[in-house]
C-alpha cells in the first residue's frame, strides 16, 4: 500500500470544511445577487423619471409656444387636449384594478 491512511474523524472534518466553504460560497453569490437587483431597480427608477421630466418638459413646451403665438382655436385644443388624453389613459390605467383568473387544469369545463 502507500502508506496513506485517513481517519473517519478526518474524513468528517475534511466533509465539514467544504460544506462550509461550500455555504459561504452561496452565502456570497445570494449577497451579490441581491445587490445587483437593487442597483437595477433603482437604475430603473431613476431613468424613468428622468423619461418622465424629459417629456413634461417637452409637452410644456409646446403648449407654451402655441399659447404665446396664438395659433388658433383647433391647434390650441389639440395642443391642450392631446397630453391630457394620453395622461389619463395613463392614470386610468395605472389606478384601475385588475385580476387575472387562471383555471385550472383538469378542472370543469
């Protein structure tokens, strides 16, 4: 033989290490993880409303030259009158509930 003998209280403790080292391994990529998807949602947060500026800021703009120039009546109401169409397709939409019913397999029909 050659000469290599490893006790069962080594052989455990050999099996505890790597599952240790095994779990901090895990530990550390959950951490990671975590820490990742915070930093896109908040990426995402930040982008919107900057998006979201970005366009108020344009679609004042645009009232406030037409308003200041006079433009006329129908160009006045379709200035004034279409941001607030898409503004509250966008309220309704975010304030209205909605469920999704999901049947289940196998069930009545």
């Amino acid at each position: 033989m050659n000469g290599l003998t490893v006790t069962p209280t080594q052989l455990m403790a050999g099996v505890g290490v790597l599952l240790v080292l095994f779990w901090v391994w895990r530990a550390g990529a959950r951490r990671a993880k975590l820490a990742a998807e915070k930093a896109r949602s908040g990426a995402r947060l930040i982008s919107l409303a900057g998006r979201v500026l970005f366009n108020a800021a344009l679609i004042v703009a645009v009232q406030w030259v037409v308003i200041a120039h006079q433009g006329g009546p129908c160009l006045l109401l379709a200035v004034l009158g279409l941001p607030a169409l898409f503004a509250s397709y966008a309220l309704t939409r975010a304030l209205t509930v909605t469920t999704v019913e999901t049947s289940k397999r196998g069930g009545r029909r």
